[in-house]
C-alpha cells in the first residue's frame, strides 16, 4: 500500500491502474479510522481491483466555532488499518494542496443541503460538496462509498452526481455500531465516560422509532415524540433536531412510508451526535 500526498502521484498511479483496465473504488474520509470506515473499506476492496482511502480533514466543511483544530488525527493508526483491509493507495494531502492561494469556486445545491443538518451547520454540505467533487476529479473512480450514518450527506452526493452527470457509482453502507448501539463515529472520542453512557439514548430513540414503524405506526408525529421523549429524559442531551423526512428531497414528511429517514443531531456535552434509520 502507498501514502501519498500530492494530487500529481495519485493521478500517475490511479491513471496506470485505468490504464491497465483496473477498476477503482474510493473511499472518502476524514480519517480516524474506525469499524464503520473498515466496513467501507472493505467493501470497496471486494468490489474493485484497486482501492483508494482518502484521509482529509476538510477544512471549508467546518464552520467557524466548530471542531476543526480539535478533530482527531492519527495517520500511522489509520494507515495501518487501511493495509490490514487490503487498501491499495491513501491520498492524505495538506489543505494547501487541496485549496491553493486563491481558491474560490465552490459547488453548492439548493433544496437537500438547507434541512436537517443544514440549519445548524449551513456551509457545511458546500464544503462536502466541493471536497468530494474534487476528490472524483483527482481520483477519478468507477464507484465510492459513503456511510449512511450521514444519511443527508449520502443523498446529497447522490443528488449531485445526478444533477451533474457524473459517471460515477455511489455505494451507501449500513451504519456500523459499538456492542451497546452507539453508532460509530470519530467525535465519540471526545465524550467523558458519563457522557459516553449518556450519548445511548441516541440508539435508543432510533430502536423505539423503527421499532414503532415496524410494527406498522407510519404518524411521523408520534414516532418522532416517542423518541424526543427518550432524549428529553437524558440530562446531558441537547436535541438539536429530530425530524421524519422524505428521503431523497429531505423535506419533512407527516407519514413515515418509504423512502422516509428519521434523523437526529444531539448535542451531549458538547458534541454533537447524529444516528437515524430509513424505512426502504
Ligand atoms: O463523511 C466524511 O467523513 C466527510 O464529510 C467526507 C465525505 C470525507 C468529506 O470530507
């Protein structure tokens, strides 16, 4: 496996691997790796002859009071996960690579970026944007992967390789979560051990809710109070949003019926938290 740095060698390998009739997956990241990424990861090395993990902490994705010093970094730990699951090349380049001086042209999209996550964070998924285009530009792959634990960001990208004919195949993989429900994330690392237990009623509220729409409740009403009420009774949580939304447009819907997402940003302390389940 190789660990290069500048956007001139990954196009040299991934254009040889072209070349040779290689098909290649990529694998957007942040880096910090956990299981949830592994699960990507893996995926794209069965289903492709190459694969290339991304690590970039995105900087235009962080808005000004956000965590974007803080968020944590360990390359060597990350490289080595990536090799021990068959990854062929990571791309790990400085901001300054990926925004030289001057940088100003963004991609941006109206509708699916303003709801859910979007009103708190609202250049965020500009950021998200303009990231993954130019990581499709430098890597050019036949498929990438995305978590559908960032269930808005994964329709966005779908959305946008839609509305701009990108020739690429977006693969959505299930969210991966710790033994006692917490959906895997790097920010998990920033919780105390009272928050850590604290941080559960997330799963929980996602188990009440598609276990209600399982059992054949579809008012977005009442499944969205059920898990409000799980949160609400947790001190240390803060709900930012929980909502039932359309899907793909991600406008709030009154009946939860396919293809509905039921989504959550929770604060617990300070970090913000998200999780949800899609009805299919
Ligand atoms: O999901 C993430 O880790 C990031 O938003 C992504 C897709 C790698 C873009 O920076």
């Amino acid at each position: 496996m190789q660990i290069v740095k500048t956007i001139k060698e990954v196009r040299e390998i991934t254009g040889a691997w072209r070349k040779n009739g290689y098909t290649v997956g990529l694998v957007p990241t942040m880096g910090y790796l956990h299981e949830g990424h592994g699960s990507l990861i893996s995926r794209a090395v069965s289903e492709n002859d190459r694969t290339v993990v991304s690590i970039f902490v995105n900087p235009i994705q962080f808005g000004p009071s956000e965590d974007l010093e803080s968020y944590p970094r360990d390359i060597e730990k990350d490289s080595a996960f990536c090799e021990s699951l068959g990854a062929d090349l990571i791309f790990n380049p400085e901001p300054a690579e990926m925004y030289h001086e001057g940088f100003s042209t963004y991609v941006d999209m109206d509708i699916l970026t303003k709801e859910l996550c979007g009103i708190t964070r609202p250049m965020h998924f500009r950021g998200v944007c303009t990231v993954v285009i130019k990581l499709f530009h430098i890597v050019q792959p036949y498929r990438a992967y995305f978590g559908q634990k960032d269930a808005q960001q994964l329709a966005i990208i779908r959305h946008m390789v839609d509305d701009l004919n990108m020739d690429i195949e977006i693969k959505g993989c299930p969210i991966v979560r710790e033994a006692d429900g917490l959906a895997k994330s790097s920010r998990n690392t920033y919780l105390s051990a009272a928050e850590r237990k604290a941080a559960l009623c997330l799963s929980r509220a996602v188990q009440c809710g598609s276990d209600m729409v399982k059992n054949g409740e579809t008012d977005s009403v009442k499944v969205v109070g059920a898990m409000k009420e799980i949160i609400e009774a947790e001190p240390l949580a803060e709900i930012d949003y929980v909502k039932a939304v359309n899907g793909l447009t991600m406008q709030q819907t009154d009946l939860i019926e396919a293809p509905a997402l039921t989504a959550m940003a929770v604060y617990i302390g300070k970090t913000r938290l998200i999780d949800n389940f899609a009805v299919k």
